[in-house]
C-alpha cells in the first residue's frame, strides 16, 4: 500500500494551536507503513478528525484522517476490511466513519507500556483477528491496526499474531514490523516479551506432542521391560 513519508517533518511538532492539540509526538512518525508481507497486516498511526488540523498551517498531505488513509489504500489497489484500534481514548475520532467505509472496527482499551502484561487483550486481538482472516468473505482484505504512533502496541500485537499463530521467530517478527513500518519499535520490554512469548510457546510445543508417539514410545518401554519369557509367551 502506498504511504507518505514524513522525515522531512521528524523535528516539526509543531502543530498544535490554534484548535485542537496533536497526540504528543505524532506528527513524527510516518502515517502509514506498508501492508507486512506476508501477513495481511497494515500498521499506521492513529487518524485524526479533520477538527485537529483547524487553524494548522500543516501541508495537506500530511493531515491523516480515516478518509485519507481510505484514498491512500483505494490509490494501491488496496482494501482495508478490518481496523483494531488500540488506543486508549475515543477522542481522536468518529469510529462510525470506518463503517461509512465499509470496514470493520475493533476497539481494544490499550493502557501504554503494559500491553505485554495484558494477556486477555493479546488474546482478544488474536481471536479476532484469526477469525477476519479465515472467512472466505474477507479473502484478500487486509487488517489495519493502530495505536496512537502505531509503534509499539500495534507492534507488540502483530509480533505476537505473527509468532503465536503464523509460526515466525520473535527476531523475525520484530525485523519485518520494524522494516515494514518504517521506525523502529521503542519500548524494549515489548521486545523482550516478545522473545519470551515465542520461549512459552516451543516449550508447549514440546510438552504437547503427538499423544501416538507417547504410547508407541510407551509400549516400547513395557515391552523392553518385559521378561523375555513373558513376551514369547504372549506371542503364541
């Protein structure tokens, strides 16, 4: 999907009066990465209604509202046919607008810098997610999530989707969102998680093996305990 590019703007926040104040450090950050190969994930920062940008004297490219990223992804060739949002306010904008599109909305309540320790909301993501992609009605449509830079929570999340149910390494799963996002996640803790969620699950793995090889190793065991008197005796 194409996005636009905001380096030349990185030291430029500036943005914020008159109207309505910008989430602290947004206007850093890239609007939109690109859809993650492999998977049909697209991350981007959270969009903004048009009354934040009020008063802005802010080049029009880089006002980023549901609309744009809508015209951005119908310029690709794209559709977007679920959005999970992560951020821990409804102020940023009209979540009815995803329906006048006719896409999908998922709201998540992500406190910052502790998603890795809410298990039921990585698993609330994964369920639901899973199930978007598995229905055939949604074949070829691609899955938005954000957070409020749609770094580190939206990339804690992806990773975890990606190790937990796509099967790729933690180190793989942060490469690729970080290349594909175009920023580098920040939070460490996030990354480390990351580490010991893929840890927890080769260790299930492990555990959980084919319950037929258990009881063919099994039965090896008790036959080679048997006394071999016993075992030509049961074979007449």
């Amino acid at each position: 999907m194409s996005y636009h590019h905001n380096n030349h703007h990185r030291h430029r926040d500036n943005y914020r009066l008159p109207g309505k104040r910008f989430p602290d450090r947004w206007s850093i950050y890239d609007n939109v990465g690109r859809d993650i190969d492999g998977t049909r994930f697209v991350p981007f920062k959270t969009p903004l209604d048009s009354s934040f940008f009020h008063g802005k004297d802010m080049p029009e490219e880089l006002q980023f509202s549901v609309r744009s990223l809508m015209e951005m992804a119908k310029g690709a060739n794209k559709q977007i046919g679920l959005v999970v949002d992560l951020t821990n306010t409804d102020r940023y904008y009209k979540k009815t607008e995803w329906a006048d599109h006719g896409v999908k909305y998922l709201k998540l309540n992500c406190p910052g810098h502790e998603v890795n320790e809410r298990e039921d909301l990585v698993q609330d993501f994964i369920k639901a997610v899973k199930e978007f992609v598995e229905d055939p009605e949604n074949e070829g449509k691609l899955v938005g999530v954000h957070c409020t830079h749609g770094l580190n929570r939206t990339g804690y999340l992806i990773c975890r989707y990606m190790i937990d149910i796509d099967g790729y390494t933690a180190a793989d799963a942060i490469s690729r969102f970080e290349y594909y996002r175009g920023h580098p996640m920040e939070r460490e803790h996030y990354k480390v998680s990351l580490y010991e969620a893929e840890l927890r699950k080769n260790q299930k793995k492990e555990v959980s093996k084919d319950p037929e090889d258990v009881v063919e190793s099994k039965d090896s065991e008790d036959v080679a305990s048997k006394d071999p008197e016993d075992v030509k005796e049961e074979e007449k």
